[in-house]
C-alpha cells in the first residue's frame, strides 16, 4: 500500500510525504519522524500506523489535537482524501494514488503566540514557533533519508 501526507504551500507548490509501513511520529521534538516546529503542535502530537491492511492515525494526547475532516479525533481509521489538521498544517491523504486530483487545502500559518497578539510573525527576536512550517516540511519532503526533521538545529526551542 502506497500511502502519502500531501500538503501545498502558499505558492500552489505541493509536498509529499510518504508513510512506510510501521508506525511514523508527528511533532515538534526532534525525535519526531515528521517535525513540525510550533506552539500549536505538541511534542509527541500524534502517529500514523500504516501497514498493508490501511492507515490510521492516532492523537498522542496533544493539547490543541488532531483532526480529520475537521472532527478531532482519538484514533481514527483514515481513507483516500481525508484531510488530516495538524496545528497549522493540513495534510491530505493518498492512497495508492487516490485521489488523483488534490485540490490545494490553505495552510494556517499563523502561531498561538500571533493569534494572541492579534498580529502577524514578530520581525526581530522571532523564536522558531514563528517561523514557516511548511519550510520546515519542505526540507523532509526534499530529503533522501526520511529521518527526524530538525531545520533548526542551531536554534533553541521556546517551550
């Protein structure tokens, strides 16, 4: 089973993410498989477990939650174009490569700290929680060896 997290950034560009059989870790800590560095997403956010029989995906008692088709879900059973709500990122779901045409869902790209302020990324003294997911993404999307994602590795995490 062919099974891959599709997201397209502001520009139109669409990013893939395949999911080998096994279990594959969201969040924001290193140890993570697929590392989404922002407040709104938890350390251990929540995993996929993919295996010949399907995919499903599982909150790892986050605290903003995981959502499918925006309905937050404990565990749930995941089928061809569901859209999957991580924090600020909307992944849709391809299996076998079904569907064939995904329309681009728009990427929230505005952190907790942003909404709380009622104002857009900070210019100076900008921590990682304020800077672009998707390019954090971007660079597993690119990478050859699928390993945990850590974009900002010469930076420290506010937590």
């Amino acid at each position: 089973m062919d099974v891959k997290l599709v997201l397209f950034k502001d520009s139109g560009e669409r990013r893939e993410f395949p999911l080998e059989n096994g279990i594959t870790g969201v969040g924001r800590k290193e140890d993570c498989d697929i590392r989404i560095p922002v407040a709104e997403v938890s350390r251990h956010h929540c995993e996929f477990r993919s295996s010949p029989a399907g995919v499903e995906v599982k909150d790892l008692q986050s605290a903003n939650g995981t959502y499918v088709n925006n309905k937050r879900v404990a565990k749930q059973k995941l089928a061809a174009g569901d859209h999957i709500i991580i924090g600020p990122v909307v992944f849709t779901v391809q299996i076998d490569g079904e569907p064939k045409e995904i329309r681009a869902v728009k990427t929230r790209l505005r952190t907790r700290t942003a909404q709380a302020s009622g104002a857009g990324a900070s210019g100076s003294g900008a921590g990682a929680e304020d800077m672009d997911p998707i390019s954090a993404l971007e660079a597993l999307a690119s990478s050859a060896d699928q390993t945990a994602l850590d974009p900002f590795d010469d930076e420290e995490e506010e937590v």
